[in-house]
C-alpha cells in the first residue's frame, strides 16, 4: 500500500526511519496490551456470564470507548505521539532516534508539563494494573474488555494521525517540545487545540 503525498502541502515527515521506529514502537507497546489483556476478557465470558455481569460489561464498553479510546487516545495521545514523531526528524539526535518510542510518547526532552502529563500517566495506569490484578473473574475480564477496546482505538487512531501526516496534514496537537526546539508552525497548532494537552 502506498500513501500519495499530496503535492500542495509541506512535507512534515523529514526523516521516515526514526518516524516509523518511533510510531512502531508505541504501536508495538500498545498492541502488546490488547493481546494480554484480551486473553483474560475472552476468559471471563467463557466462563459464563450473568445477565448483570453482561450489562455491566457492556456499560464498561461503552464507557472506555468513549472515554480512553475517543477523549483520551484520538483527541490527546495519538496526535500528540504522530506530532512529536515528525518533530523526532526536525530535531533528531542519536539519543532520540534510538529511544523514539519513548521520545513520541514524551518522556523525555518535553515541556515540564508534558513531562508531569506523561510519567504521571503512566504511573496512574501502573497503579490501576495493580489494582484490578487483585480482582478476581470475571470482573477481571470485565474491566480488561474496556481497556482492550480503549487500546484498540487508540491503535486505529495511531495509523489515522500517521498516514494523514505521512499526506502532509499536520496532527492537531503541538508537540510538546521544550522551548528552543519550538517550531512557529507548532504555534499556530497549540493556538488552534486551545492549548490542551
């Protein structure tokens, strides 16, 4: 499959490898999670469910969909990651490129605040893991459901932001550079989200 690169805008990806490597490798932590996490969901309904417990997975659902897959992955995560992954090949260092997955998702070489958004994410989600490890089925494999199906749009939004900056539209996210690696460009993007993070 070819992407067309359309001829009247910018090209944004300016170093394709460290692109992909870094998108890839966000894509690849992600997947990962669907595929441990689904194994325990797919468990849970095996086992047979009650009508509650069916209600309440499909409350479950409805909620993480919207919630973590639409609000927090399509709206914050995955344009963010695609915005930092183009800005990896205006600013590349060997450091970045070799840690691009890590440099897309910002825990490094951020705003302060981007920094605290991030590691401060990523510490929350620790804690919930460890949190409804202590659950036993099928509530387990009730609350997973909701997370794989989370992850899944987030994965879907991945490829979305990728092969739409890939056509040379910019993701509607800045990508949270610290200030002298800013970019005018990167501005007009900030001013246009409202400055959201």
């Amino acid at each position: 499959m070819s992407v067309k690169h359309d001829d009247t805008r910018p090209r944004l990806v300016t170093h394709l490898p460290a692109f992909a490597w870094g998108l890839g490798g966000v894509a690849v932590f992600l997947g990962q999670g669907i595929t441990r996490l689904a194994g325990r969901s797919l468990e849970a309904i095996d086992a047979g469910l009650t009508t509650t417990q069916w209600i309440a997975m499909i409350l479950w659902i409805a909620f993480m969909a919207h919630a973590e897959g639409l609000r927090g992955f399509h709206r914050r995560f995955s344009p963010r990651v695609v915005a930092r992954a183009i800005a990896l090949g205006e600013h590349a260092t060997p450091l970045r490129i070799a840690l691009a997955p890590a440099f897309c998702m910002s825990y490094f070489h951020a705003t302060r605040r981007g920094l605290v958004v991030a590691w401060s994410v990523s510490l929350g989600i620790i804690g919930l893991v460890m949190v409804v490890s202590q659950l036993s089925q099928p509530w387990r494999g009730i609350v997973d459901a909701g997370v794989v199906v989370g992850l899944a749009i987030g994965e879907v939004s991945l490829l979305w932001y990728a092969l739409r900056a890939l056509r040379g539209q910019r993701p509607p996210m800045d990508p949270n550079l610290p200030e002298e690696d800013r970019d005018p460009s990167d501005a007009r993007v900030t001013a246009a989200s409202g400055g959201s993070s």
